[in-house]
C-alpha cells in the first residue's frame, strides 16, 4: 500500500478488503494441537523405551503397525501444527510482500520436507 | 522486518530538570516525554518535581499541576476528568491506562514516567495521532444495521438479549488496549486491534442488528482479526475492566460456528 500522507486513514484500513480466509487456518491449528496432546506423549513414552534397547530394538518399534502408524500420525500432526505456527509467525514480523511470500512458501515447503522424510524412514524400514 | 528499536529522529534524549517547589515537604520525581514539531532535535525526557501535597490524588492531577505552576508547554490530551471521556490516554509508569482514573497509591515507587500512548505518530508531548485508530472503529460500522422495516417506536430486546452487551458497551475508546498490543504495534495498519474488535463484537452480539453476516464478512481475514494472538495486554491494560480478548475469541468462535 502507498505510504503518501494523501492516502486516507480509511483508505489503509480497508487495504485490500477482508480475504474471507484466516477460520480455516484458525481451526486446523487447534484440531491439529488437540491431536498432538495425545500423540507427542505417547511418542516421547514409546521412543524413549524403544531407543533404549538399541538399533535392532528401534527397528522393531517401526515394525510394529500401530507404531508405524502412530509415528507417521504425529510426524503429519506436528509438522502441519509447525507450518501452520511459522506461517504466523512470519506474518506477523515480515512487513514485505516479497519476502514474505518467499518465506511463506519455503515453509511449506520445509514441512512438508520432514514429513516426506519420516514417511520414507518408515517405508525403508518395512520394505526391509 | 518488524521494527524493533525507535527510528533515530525518535530516540528520546536527556531533557531538562525542572527546579524543584520551594518549600514542599513532600516531593516526587517524575520523568514526562516532551515533543514539538515546532522545535528541531528528537523527542526527550523533562523531569518535574511535584509536591505531592498540593497535587491531587491522580495522575491527571499531577500533569494540570505541572502545566499549572511549573511548565505551561506541556500539552496532553484531556476533557471529562473522571474515565468516561478516554482523552487522557497515555503510558503512565510503562502501563496503558488514563490519567483521570490512575491514583498516586496505585503507582509504584520511584521515578514515575509519562509518555504518550505507544507505536502511534506523536502530534505533540503527550498528544498521539488516533486517525488510523479512529478509521479502524468506523471500519466495524458500530451502529445498529437493520432491513426489516421500522418498528413505530423502538427495536425491542429482551433483558437477556440486552445483557450480552454488558462488559462491552462501556469501552470508551481510549485506545489504551490497541496501542498495549504487540500486534497492533506490528501490523496496526492492517490488523483492527482490540478496540475496534471488541466493538465489531458489540454489534455482532447484538439481537437487533440484522447484518451479523455481512459484519462477519468484513473481519474474516487473517490481519483483520487473526492477528490476534490472545497475548491479553489488552484486558491487563483496559482501565475500564473490559476483556477485548475475549471478545475476539468470541468472534473467532462465531466464525467457526459458521462454517461447521
């Protein structure tokens, strides 16, 4: 928006006019949340007891289903919730447009990274 | 980038000490932000002795002492002098509220300071510009909108109805919640603020209003309302005890409800 001392105050408040977005994002944060109070416990639980037994003990945790199913749960869970986070994050302190959709992007982009990456952990272990 | 330190020509600086009252038995420091366009250099920090016997009992006391008998340049903003108006808004000893209403016994020791109200353009000393703050309160249309025809003599409300509006109806538009805000003060462009939003909530809550949709409308928008973090500064600072936060999560709820 312009910066001049012509523009009228009334004129920067309405901007660009409300965008009809923003519940949506609202509510995954809090669905998303609400699942994480139940995975992140049990997976700090369960991956401390499996980690103690060694590499050969980790690798049956991620063969059991329910563990391979409850680990990529939380994987999604928790890195949606973060990109979900980061993104107001930068919105609320990146003022420019550019950098802002650049970083915006890169976000979605690291999450969806470390969710594929957990994903294809899992993959490899079960396909032996 | 946020901004997070002062501009340079904003930098407030050492300012003059004012001479103490001759022959006040009961004295107390406070440090006052002193601005005039008229005058070049940056903003600073006057200091005042005030014989507190003489003073009155608040804050706004305090400054008609100081403009009174010692200092007739200080300029600050000012009407009905007991918490209705909200002219007097202002940063008394680093909190938002109104000086009218802020007694001495409710301060804490030490120097006391004064400066306008945060994150706003200062007009003058402890004068801030509320433009953009005002066209933000007319954005959320606080007036009755209805298509239904006229009733002959008023729209009627039940006791019930008419209760909801309590813990709302009073803010006084002081802008002490909105310029407490971090949001405010790094989106106070596009983001309504506390204050318009809890008006917006006035009007949605409101059983005569007949334009809840529309008004809805016009705040869903992840700056418009979703800047809200629920930080509460807000509801610290409200010298009216209102609770703008939890009129925004109000409102969010009103959106969730409908889409689903």
């Amino acid at each position: 928006m312009s910066n001049s001392p012509f523009v009228t105050p009334a004129k920067t408040t309405r901007g660009l006019g409300a965008s009809k977005t923003g519940t949506s994002h609202h509510i995954r944060q809090r669905v998303s949340a609400l699942a994480l109070i139940v995975l992140v416990p049990w997976f700090l639980f369960s991956i401390m007891s499996a980690a103690l037994g060694g590499y050969a003990d980790a690798l049956a945790w991620v063969g059991s289903p329910l563990n391979a199913t409850l680990l990529v749960l939380t994987a999604g869970a928790a890195f949606y919730h973060m990109r979900l986070g980061m993104q107001a994050v930068i919105e609320d302190y990146i003022g420019k447009t550019g950098t802002r959709a650049a970083l915006l992007i890169l976000n979605t982009f690291f999450a969806a990274g470390l969710f594929v990456a957990v994903v294809m952990s899992v993959i490899r272990v079960w396909a032996g | 980038m946020v901004q997070l330190t002062l501009p340079q020509n904003s930098k407030v600086q050492k300012g003059k000490t004012w001479p103490k009252p001759q022959g006040a038995k009961n004295l107390r420091e406070f440090r006052i932000y002193r601005y005039s366009p008229e005058e070049k250099g940056n903003p600073r920090w006057d200091t005042y002795w005030v014989d507190m016997d003489k003073a009155g009992t608040m804050i706004l006391d305090v400054l008609f002492y100081i403009k009174n008998t010692i200092d007739p340049t200080l300029a600050f903003r000012r009407s009905c002098r007991e918490g209705v108006c909200g002219s007097c808004a202002m940063n008394i000893a680093g909190r938002n509220t109104i000086a009218c209403t802020k007694g001495f016994d409710e301060l804490p020791g030490g120097v006391i300071s004064i400066s306008p109200l945060p994150h706003l353009p200062v007009i003058r000393d402890l004068i801030p510009d509320l433009t953009n703050f005002y066209a933000q309160h007319a954005y959320v249309q606080p007036f009755l909108k209805t298509d239904s025809p006229t009733p002959e003599k008023e729209w009627r409300q039940s006791e019930e109805d008419r209760a909801q509006l309590d813990g709302l109806y009073e803010c006084i538009l002081c802008a002490s919640c909105s310029t407490s805000c971090p949001s405010y003060w790094w989106n106070g462009d596009k983001y309504l603020g506390p204050a318009a939003l809890l008006q917006a909530y006035r009007w949605l809550i409101d059983s005569r209003d007949e334009a809840t949709g529309e008004r809805l409308d016009d705040l869903e928008d992840p700056f418009k309302l979703y800047r809200c973090h629920t930080i509460m500064n807000c509801a610290q600072v409200c010298p009216k005890g209102l609770n703008p936060a939890q009129a925004i999560a109000k409102i969010k709820h009103m959106m969730v409800e409908r889409v689903s």
